[in-house]
RNA sequence: GCCCGCUUAGCUCAGUGGUAGAGCAUUCGCUUUACAUGCGAGUGGUCGGGGGUUCAAAUCCCUCAGCGGGCACCA
C-alpha cells in the first residue's frame, strides 16, 4: 500500500467493478420489504453542479439499506427539460444568426431533439464519478414512448373526470419565450418605476402602464368613497392619442381610496386585477399588446411598436397635449417577470387547457396530515406545503413551445374554421391567419407540413383521438400544438418509470421509500406527484419527503454564474476524490438548512479518507507482521485486556448511534461521529496506546483490531464508498465480496 | 402586506432546560518507521439586544433589531 490514498488511481476500477458486478440492480424478492427512491431527474443535457452532488444523501441511504440486506433500487432518469432546453437551444440559433420563427415545429423538434441526444451522456457519466450507486439498467429518459404514452393516458383519464378543462382566461406569457407559464414560474421582482398621473376626462388617475390606455372600457373606484359616487354608473368621455372614446365609471371593492387618486383605469385585456373588474361587471375585454410583444392595430398610431418604446412615445403624447398631470419618478413595485430569462411578463388572454387542482389538493393535504407520506424537516416545510396547496390556483399546464409532448387534442379544420395558424408556406413565406382565410390560397397539406402554430378559439370542438371526423367526415385534422408542461410529465415520474399501472417494478417499489431533493422544487414537482400518484393510485407515491441542504460557498452566499462563486463539483473530484466532496456535503449540513461548501473543507475530508488509508495500512502491517492465521474476532470472545473490552464497547455504541442517525435523516450527526471515532478513538488513542502487543503478534489484539477496522469500514461504506472499498478489498476478512454488498453491522 | 425560519469561537454550522461543541482557519513544539493529507499542546464565545418563567435558560415565553426564505391582483 501506498503511504497515502490516491483516490485518481483507484475510483474508476472501483465503480466499474460494481457496476459490472451488477450490485447496483436490486434482486426482486416478494418476502422482503422493498426500499426505493427515485432520482429527481436532472436535466439530460446540464452538466453537473453541486445540487446534483447533493444527492449523496440519497446514495447513503441507498447503500445503507442494501447492505441492510433490503430489495434496494435508486433509479436514474433524464428529463428533456421543455421551456429550460428550448431556451438554450435558441440561444444557440442565435448565436448563428436564426430564430425558430424560421422552422416549422417538426423540424425544430428535430433540431432539438438532436441537439439534447449530443449532450444526454454528460450528466449521466458525472453522477458516475461521484459513485452514486444508481440502477442504470433503469435509466429512463422523460421522452421515452412508454412514459409520454401514460403521460397522454393520465391527460385522457383527468377528461374524462372533468379535471382537465379549456378556458380563456389571461395568462402570464413571455413573449420572448413565445409561451405562458403557470403561477409558480412567475418570479415577482421588486423595481422602481415611474407612476405617471394622467389627465382622463373629468378625473386625474395613477398609472404605471400608459400605453395600456387604448385597452381601457372603464374607470373604476371604490364604491365608499364618497368623492367619486356621483360618477358611478356614468359614462365619461375621454380624450385619447387617437381621438376621443367614452368608457363608463363602475365600483368596484378592489379599488383602494388611498392610492392615487382612487381611480383605476380598468384594460381587462392586459391586468389581473382589471380582468376580474371586468367580469363582474361585464365589461368587454380588447387586446392592444400582441404575443409578439408588439402593440396591435387596437393602438392606432402605435401599433407594431414594442412595449417599451409604445410606452415612451405615448407618455411623450400624452405630455404634448397637456394630458399628464404630473409623474412619480420613484414608486416602487413588483413586477412578473420570467423565471427562464428575467423578461417582464405580459398577461395576455389566450385559450389554454387547466388542470383543476382543488380535489386533488385536498388528498395531497389529506395524506399529509394522517402520515402516509411525512415531510423532514417537517417545522419548516410542512406548513409551507400546506399552506400552497390550501391556496392553489388551476394550474396551467399549455405551453407554446416545441419540444415536449403535444397535448392529445385533435380540432377538424372544416368544423373549426375559426382556428388561427401560423405556418411556412411551400415558398418560405410565415403566414398567419385563420384557417377559412387561408384555406383558399394554401392546401390543407401545405399548411399541415409548414405548420408551426395553432390558436383555436374557445369554442371550438374538439376530440381526443385522432382520425377522420366524426361530423363531417374531413380528413383536415390537426393536433394542438401546445405542448405540455414539462411538470406535468415529471410530476408521474413515479408512474411512469415503474411502469404503472401493471409492471413488475410498479407492483413491487410503488410507493418509493423517500422522495430527497432541494426545497426550491416542492411545489413545481413533489406537491404535484403528490397529486397526481394519489389520483392515478389512491396511494401516496413516497412516504418521506426528505428536503435536503442547499449547497452555498464558504461565506454562505448562493452560488451562481454571475457572483462567479460556484465550486465545479468534478473538479473537486478530480483534486480530492469523490469521497472527500461527498463527506464534505454531509458533514455539518441540517436539513433544510444551507451547507457552506470550501475547499479548505474539501481537503479537510481528503485528509480523513487519507487517515482512514492508513488505519488500513497499518493493520495490514500488523498482520503481515505477525505472518500467521488471527482468529476472527466474535462477541462471545471474553477479552482478557481492558482497552480491547474499551474499544469494542465504543464501537457498539457507535454502531448503534450511526444507524439511528441514518434512520432519523441525521447524517451530519452520523459522520461527525464518525469522524470523531476514527480520527481520535482509533487512530490516536487506541492505536497508539496498543501498538506495542500488536508489534508482538498478539492474537487478541490482532483479531479486536481488525473486528474494529472491518467494522468501521461498513459503517463508513454509505459515505465514503470508494477508499472504503478499496480498504476493505485488501484487508483480511472471512468472506470475500465487495464491501458495497457485506451485511450493515448490529 | 401575510406567513415561516435564522442570529452560538475568525469563517461555516451542530447543540433545544442542568458545568459551552465540531470542521476549517490560527499559535507553539515535533524529519517519533500507519499517515507532515501527520503527531502533541494551546488560543479563541458574557450563545443578536432587552424583559419574563424557573432552583437552573444558548435551550421555554414576550419584545426589539438584523438577515434569509415562501406566498401575494395595489392600479
């Protein structure tokens, strides 16, 4: 053995061996009680970052439970990311100049879908270097035929229930991504921005958003302020960039006496609040801001132009008329802004298809509170789940991207001439319109092969097979081309890796053990499994929820590109080896809490697997030394020295409180005294204090020592997996196999 | 605005009623044949401020301050 540990020269074979030993593939055994967790799938195409270095938590209660003898599967898998990878692969069409507008929606699938298969190798090969011992026989990738096919069968059953439903309501949509999102990818940001008081008829009103103004059917103000009650109910005339308009003046509960003036333009087409107004005072809605982000032909002299600029002229407008009263420079507010590329988000009215969520909330909160599925730490996070799901909205699952299943709807054209396409004719040429418009110009074929997108009105029929009409016989069909949310694929991710609802592995692993993952995605996806394994199953699909540490750097900041503070896993590896990375992860992390990540510490803990190295070499030299057969040590040996008694009833209770540990999710703990028994109890007490009867062959010794080393190896196994096996593969023992597949210590 | 969490040694964090802990950093001394990725010895905290409960509080309660997070339709 070499003097110290060079985890470069020993990780590969050693993962290698296991892989090729077929340890990692669970045997299925009816008797024994299964243990199963699943991979939160990474992005196929991301390299890896410190979150995903994180999953050695689940790695140590993964090799815990195979050495405990238990039927142990961890299961791999890739998700095609929709709205995350299309924005990147955009980015790179950029770079040569394109933009998707430039395809149509086959080909740009295509596209993508050969760029992710470039790069889906990459996250999978760098799980591998930190030994995660994961199934990979498996591996499932979220596009595979089998899971979109329960995917599309999950959509069809929540129909048929009425729980998937079609509305036109407004949306947050970025119209750089081309796509609306759902309320939990809206991330509200804090600006300043100017409050522009403008003259409007009889009346002074606040606004930030002027340029909405040819939007507007109404003023609005509180019904118990007693300045504006004469006007209720009147209607005013108003003079406007483009000539005078009258709206009528309504009351409504919302409005707030104190801000501004009390009055609120109301453009139900272009503000939450306002659409509500609208509703319940049935009020028409107009649409001025356009998908592409652009001004319509509603604004008159402004349309085509972009938001921002729209805004700036009509302000200039507004000025040169003497219809500005006066402007705040320095009102502060949120704005929506998307959670993918920081664009502020537009609400704009589109007709998208929801997933009605009250039902399944109520189950989700249900089997939360009887304890079928428990939530660690649960101080924090339990009512933090509660909380959402007591509150949740409909959850918008269309998205008007590409690359991603195509939601299973079928409209017929000639029932539906109102439907608006957008597609590339045979000459190249992007054409918009609808499809009674269009249809005499273009064939049914051009428009179907060109395709990029559709827009069908509310009322439209609809199917959800597909083939000839079932009305009128015609053949020109077309499917939605809205896509899923990528998390209504990976909220089945249970389901559909286990093969529900009649595979083998659904049968035997359903419902998985523990669900681990950061707290950043409880309500994107495991609130949503959730929902979605307990209406496909009635069964919860975890009975842990364990929310682990977020990885910070030293001085507990986030780490991100932009403070250019984040610490490359693999290069960590590549310095220190993976298991002085992954004791780092664990030593001093609490759940839910932020772990602080240096490389001091790093090295810190390749110091350790360095120390453990040598306990390893030194018993081995003792051995050698000895150059005879040492009886193995066993409990009912009475040991005649007391430091040997001492050590092996320290080693009992270390036993007993490093299985708690991980029995209760305190992994921290476990390592700390872990270290803690190794380092200082071993290695520097009772090595030291003893090595004069080990010189002399000593057979008691000898055998409580080795017990003590092979011991401490097992324990040590889950967290450091790669320098304990190597150990372990040279040392003396009475049977010989792996380590990763010997019996966890009692 | 509403809700939650945090504040303990230079740094990052454990500790939740009974004489203050770890890792890293730091100081001093050691070429002792398992390991200088080491060994030995040490420095370092009135546990955010204030008040209360208790024989006893870092730990329970109240309050203030700072930091972080979740939720939210203020035009």
């Amino acid at each position: 053995m070499d003097k110290a540990y060079d985890p470069k020269a020993v990780e590969g074979k050693i993962y290698s061996m296991w892989e090729s030993g077929g340890y990692f593939t669970p045997k299925i055994d009816k008797k024994k009680k299964p243990y199963s967790i699943l991979l939160p799938l990474p992005n196929a195409n991301d390299p890896m970052h410190m979150g995903h270095a994180m999953f050695v938590i689940e790695d140590i209660l993964i090799r815990h439970h195979r050495m405990k003898g238990d039927p142990t599967l961890w299961l791999p898998g890739g998700d095609h990311a929709g709205i995350e990878t299309q924005y990147v692969f955009e980015k790179k069409l950029a770079k040569d100049g394109k933009s998707r507008f430039q395809f149509d929606r086959d080909t740009l699938y295509r596209m993508i879908a050969e760029f992710v298969e470039q790069n889906k190798t990459v996250n999978r090969d760098q799980m591998k270097r930190l030994g995660f011992s994961l199934d990979w026989t498996r591996y499932h990738y979220s596009l595979e035929p089998e899971i979109v096919a329960t995917v599309l069968d999950t959509f069809r059953a929540m129909h048929k229930d009425k729980l998937v439903y079609r509305d036109s309501r407004l949306v947050n949509y970025c119209t750089r991504d081309g796509t609306s999102f759902s309320d939990l990818e809206v991330k509200h940001v804090e600006r300043t921005d100017p409050l522009y008081y403008m003259k409007y008829g009889p009346f002074v009103l606040a606004t930030t958003r002027p340029e909405t103004k040819f939007g507007d059917t109404a003023v609005a103000v509180n019904p118990r302020d007693k300045r504006y009650t004469k006007w209720v109910g009147k209607e005013i005339e108003v003079e406007g960039l483009a000539g005078k308009f009258r709206v009528v003046v309504v009351a409504d509960d919302v409005i707030d006496p104190t801000f501004g003036t009390g009055i609120a333009k109301v453009t139900p087409a272009h503000d939450f609040t306002d659409w509500e107004i609208a509703k319940r005072h049935n009020l028409p809605a107009k649409q001025v801001i356009g998908f592409d982000g652009r001004m319509t032909d509603a604004a008159g002299p402004y349309a085509g132009m972009k938001v921002g600029t729209a805004r700036e002229q009509i302000v200039r407008g507004l000025e040169s008329r003497g219809l500005m009263d006066h402007i705040d420079t320095n009102y502060v507010h949120t704005v929506a802004t998307c959670y993918k590329c920081g664009s502020v988000l537009e609400p704009l009215p589109i007709p998208q298809w929801y997933v009605k969520t009250k039902s399944l909330a109520t189950q989700a909160i249900k089997a939360v509170k009887e304890g079928k599925t428990k939530i660690i730490p649960k101080k924090r996070f339990e009512k933090m789940y509660f909380d959402w799901m007591e509150n949740i909205l409909d959850w918008n699952i269309s998205r008007q991207i590409v690359w991603g299943p195509r939601i299973p709807v079928w409209y017929c054209l000639d029932c539906n001439p109102a439907v608006t396409l957008s597609f590339l004719s045979k000459d190249d040429q992007k054409i918009t319109g609808s499809y009674g418009d269009i249809c005499t110009n273009h064939s049914f074929e051009e428009i179907r092969d060109g395709l990029q997108s559709l827009s069908a009105p509310l009322e439209a029929t609809y199917t959800l097979t597909e083939g000839t009409c079932k009305t009128c016989r015609g053949t020109h069909i077309l499917q939605e081309t809205d896509t899923f949310d990528t998390w209504f694929l990976s909220s089945q991710w249970p389901l559909t890796t286990l093969g529900f609802p009649n595979g083998e592995d659904f049968n035997y692993f359903y419902p998985t053990s523990v669900l681990d993952t950061m707290w950043d995605i409880l309500f994107f996806w495991v609130a949503r499994m959730m929902m979605m394994g307990l209406y496909r199953t009635k069964k919860v699909p975890f009975e842990i929820i364990h929310l682990h540490s977020r990885v910070v750097d030293a001085k507990g900041q986030k780490m991100s590109k932009s403070r250019g503070n984040v610490v490359n896993p693999l290069k960590m590896v590549d310095q220190y080896g993976a298991d002085a990375l992954r004791f780092t992860l664990v030593f001093g992390a609490a759940p839910g809490s932020d772990i602080a990540v240096s490389e001091d510490k790093i090295r810190g803990m390749r110091n350790f697997a360095n120390k453990l190295w040598n306990i390893g070499r030194f018993v081995l030299m003792n051995f050698e030394s000895a150059g005879k057969e040492i009886p193995f040590y066993n409990k009912n040996m009475t040991l005649s020295n007391p430091e040997d008694n001492k050590i092996i009833a320290a080693l009992n209770k270390l036993i007993a409180s490093v299985t708690k540990d991980i029995e209760r999710y305190r992994f921290s703990d476990a390592a700390q005294a872990l270290y803690e028994f190794a380092w200082h109890t071993v290695a520097d007490m009772y090595l030291e204090k003893n090595k004069e009867r080990f010189k002399t062959g000593d057979a008691e010794s000898l055998a409580v020592l080795r017990h003590v080393c092979l011991t401490l190896l097992k324990l040590l196994h889950p967290f450091m997996p790669f320098v304990t096996e190597k150990i372990w593969g040279k040392m003396p023992k009475k049977y010989d196999k792996p380590l990763i597949i010997s019996s966890w210590p009692d």
